[in-house]
C-alpha cells in the first residue's frame, strides 16, 4: 500500500476519533464514506464526492481551456483526495472546497516540465557562484527541442551544425576547422506532468528561444543604424561584443556585414539559460612577426633612419584544440607548430651623432615609439582567444592571446622602466612597464616573472613566462596597452598599435 495513502488513512481515524469523542452535536447516527482533501499535507475539509470536485475545478476553468486549447484542467500537483469512513456531520460543499484550493494554490494542465541544473561558474571577479536550477513549463515537449536547436544555431550557424550532426564535415586536407565534440554542459530532464497554470508556459519555440538566448521574453532594445556606423563599432557603443551582436542578429552573415541607415538592430545583451560547448580541432597558417634590430651610425645625426634590411614575416602551421562556452572562446592548446617559412628580421640604421643644441641640452629619455607598427608583439604566437571589447555587458579590457604553451615566453612590447611587478586575484601575477611617453604596458595571468621594479628593459627583452594564474580559463597573456597609468588612466586597444 502507498505510504502517504496510509498516513492520510491513519490521520483521519485519529480526526474522525476526535470528532467523535469532542464533538456529539455534530455526529451522524450512522457511518459514511466521505472524502478527506489535501492540499500539501494540509487538510482542508471533507467532501462527499471526489469526482464532483473534479468535474466543479474543470468547469469553473473554462478560461483556461480556451486560453491553452486543452479538454481538461485538474487539482493542484499536491492536492490529495482520500477515502475516508466517518461519523462526522461536517461535509463542505464543492464549491466550498474549491473556493480554499483556488485561494491556495494553483490548478494543473497536461503538459510537460523542463528542468535545466544550475551549474558553478565563475564571474568576472573570479568568484565561484552556483547557478540557480530553472523549471520551464510547455505544452509539448517539441517546443523545448525546436528552440534548443534555434539556440544552438545562434552559436553555430546552422550549416555547421547540420554538418556536424549528420557526421559529414570534410577531413581537413591542409588548413580548417572541424567540429569534435558538441554538448550542453548543464544537465537538463524533460518529465511529462500536470504543469500549474500560474506559470510561464510557452506556446512556441520563438519564444522560448528568446528566453533561453536573453533571460527573458521582453523585447529587446533596439539600435537604428546611422550612415558610417559598423557592426563593431555599435557592439562597443552598446556595451557587446561582435560576437553577441551577430548572435542577436541571426541575419548578420559576419562583422563585416552591410548595414544601411535606418536598419534596426538588436542590441539585447545575452543571458544564456545554458551553456554549449563547442570542442574543435584546428588548423591554420599564422603569420609570424620578424624582430626589428637597431643600429646606430655615429657619422648620422640623431633623426636619421635607413632600412637597411627589410624584414619579412614567416609562416607557421598551427594545430590547436579550441574549446568555446556560449561562441566565446575558452581555452586554446598548440598541439603542433611545422614552420612553413622563416622570418627575415629587419634591420634599421638610425643615426647616433647628437647636434650641438643636443649635445648642450640633452636628446631626452629616448621615448618609446607610439607609432602603429613600432610596437612588439608580447607573445611567441599570435593567436587571439579573447579581443579587446565588451563580453556580456563588462569591458574585457585587454587581448587575451593563447596557444603558445604553458611557461612560452613574454616580451616586452617596448622599451621602458618595470613599474610594477606583482600579483592580484584576477590577472594573477602580472607586470606593468611604463615606456616614459604616456603609455604603460600591463601582462597579466604569468607563469612566472623574470624582471624586478626599477629595471630598465628593452623592447622584445623575456620579461616572464605565460601562464594561467588567478582568474582564467586556459593558459594565455593578457595584454593591454594604457594612456596613464593602468587603472588609473584610460585603456586603449592594443590591436590599434600593430
């Protein structure tokens, strides 16, 4: 016999006891059966016919058949109506009954209930915060699995994703990417169940794709284009990323779509109600930097500058395992690098004789260069996992460059003084290096650090190793470029200066 049914029986002959032995003005002569309501644990009366009240509730909730189209509408999910032997003469009405139920809790309709398990992730503060578990409520489970697929395909267009689900992606030959594995991260059931109506329940997968993209069905803002804007540009105005722009705009093939004044945009930001992990194995050829070396002719006087050697950069096929959360990408690993050619570095002759008016009041500190193209690049690799910009509503303000190995070195963008050299719970071990003209250099997630405060450093010199400490995802640098002391002054994309 079911548990509960036993407890119900065994509380009524302890009410029925009480009835009986209190109250003899409220006894009949003769025992009846009846029936004992329930509502989550809770008794609320009795009444003489189960199936009375059944048929009362799907009368009364007529508005709500028309609403959702359906033939019935039932008891609350933790409503219980036991059968019940009795003396007691205080029988309530259906309607009575009805009343109480309708003022408590809410009736159900036949449908079905998804549930999507929080999972723990980390904010951009690097604290771990669990994620709360939602409940999401249809009336047929197709709803749910057509706006799975439409979420998906924000992420994935939606020829990659048919590609990748009908195992038909083509064997990469010399350079490309294909999908390994894809999955959702959290745990998600799908249960059919009387569902209350007093809840959200979607109708159409639309709208359930919004939520699942937004957090939310409201409309999101909408941006109007104006003659000259670009996709990035209206991203960074808006407080996105390219990335969330064309996730929102399905319509956008690319960043370098066409836009036209007057077009509407959406600008919502994104609140993925799961995360989809995308796992790809990748091949491609970079471009590597040459390394620029300066000499000094003491018979030219200082301003003068000949290329004496043009450099010219090499060419490197990299294979790398890429993991993506959401479009965003995570982690890179380098799991292979075949050099296809070698870089020619440039040679520069500039001149070391100083004028008289020089020579009386000094050349300076011998700034560093500010010019795009002038500046070094920090990494052994090139690969840029996370661009400088806004990622779900924050500013990341720094490219995350990755795939060059745990304890690869970092070089010094230019010449300068070491200004800081320390360690904090977000960037983790990080430096700071101010070039004397404005413009401070910050490093940050290190391995290791190899430089001291006060140290004079030149530009390409190893001033630490890459790593992953503090708060990241994989192993990569972050590397800013900042007016004014970082922080403190205002950051600027580094990738303006290359």
């Amino acid at each position: 016999m079911n548990i509960k049914i036993v407890i119900y029986t065994i509380i009524s002959l302890i009410i029925s006891f009480l009835l009986v032995t209190f109250d003899f003005t409220n006894l009949s002569k003769e025992p009846k059966q009846v029936y004992r309501v329930y509502l989550k644990g809770k008794s609320l009366g009795l009444i003489s016919s189960k199936k009375d009240l059944e048929e009362y509730i799907d009368k009364k909730q007529q508005s709500i058949k028309e609403k959702y189209k359906v033939d019935n509408v039932y008891v609350p999910d933790e409503l219980d109506i036991v059968k019940e032997v009795t003396f007691a003469n205080n029988i309530l009405t259906t309607k009575k009954i009805y009343q109480k139920i309708q003022n408590m809790e809410s009736f159900t309709i036949d449908g079905y209930e998804v549930t999507i398990k929080g999972i723990t992730k980390q904010n951009n503060e690097g604290k771990k915060i669990k994620q709360p578990t939602k409940n999401i409520y249809m009336l047929d489970d197709k709803v749910f699995k057509e706006a799975v697929k439409k979420t998906v395909q924000a992420f994935i267009t939606k020829e990659k994703y048919e590609v990748y689900k009908n195992d038909e992606q083509e064997e990469i030959k010399d350079t490309g990417t294909i999908i390994e594995n894809l999955y959702i991260k959290n745990k998600i059931s799908i249960k059919k169940k009387r569902i209350p109506v007093d809840q959200k329940i979607y109708l159409s997968s639309e709208e359930l794709t919004k939520f699942l993209l937004f957090g939310t069905t409201k409309d999101q803002e909408k941006y109007i284009v104006k003659s000259g804007d670009t996709i990035e540009e209206i991203a960074f105005n808006n407080k996105m990323s390219t990335e969330e722009i064309l996730v929102a705009n399905t319509n956008f093939k690319d960043k370098n779509s066409l836009l036209y004044a007057g077009q509407a945009i959406t600008i919502g930001i994104l609140q993925p109600q799961f995360d989809l992990v995308e796992e790809d194995h990748s091949v491609s050829d970079v471009e590597v930097n040459y390394e620029t070396e300066t000499k000094y002719d003491n018979s030219k006087y200082v301003g003068y500058t000949m290329v004496e050697q043009s450099g010219i950069k090499g060419k490197n096929r990299v294979t790398q395992k890429i993991q993506k959360v959401n479009g965003e990408t995570m982690t890179i690993v380098t799991v292979k690098t075949e050099e296809l050619s070698k870089a020619v570095k440039e040679i520069v002759v500039k001149g070391g004789k100083q004028s008289s008016y020089e020579s009386y009041y000094g050349s300076g500190y011998g700034a560093a260069v500010a010019t795009k193209g002038e500046w070094g690049w920090p990494a052994t690799c090139s690969t840029i996992s996370s661009p400088f910009g806004y990622r779900w509503g924050v500013l990341h303000d720094g490219t995350d460059i990755a795939g060059c190995g745990y304890g690869s070195n970092i070089f010094a963008a230019q010449a300068g003084t070491v200004e800081t050299v320390s360690y904090n719970e977000i960037n983790g071990k990080y430096i700071i290096i101010n070039h004397h003209n404005g413009y401070y250099s910050y490093y940050g997630h290190l391995s290791s650090q190899s430089v001291k405060v006060g140290q004079t450093v030149s530009k390409g010199q190893v001033i630490g190793t890459m790593g992953k400490t503090g708060f990241a995802t994989g192993v990569h640098v972050h590397f800013a470029i900042w007016s004014g002391f970082p922080y403190r002054g205002k950051v600027l994309n580094a990738m303006n200066f290359y």
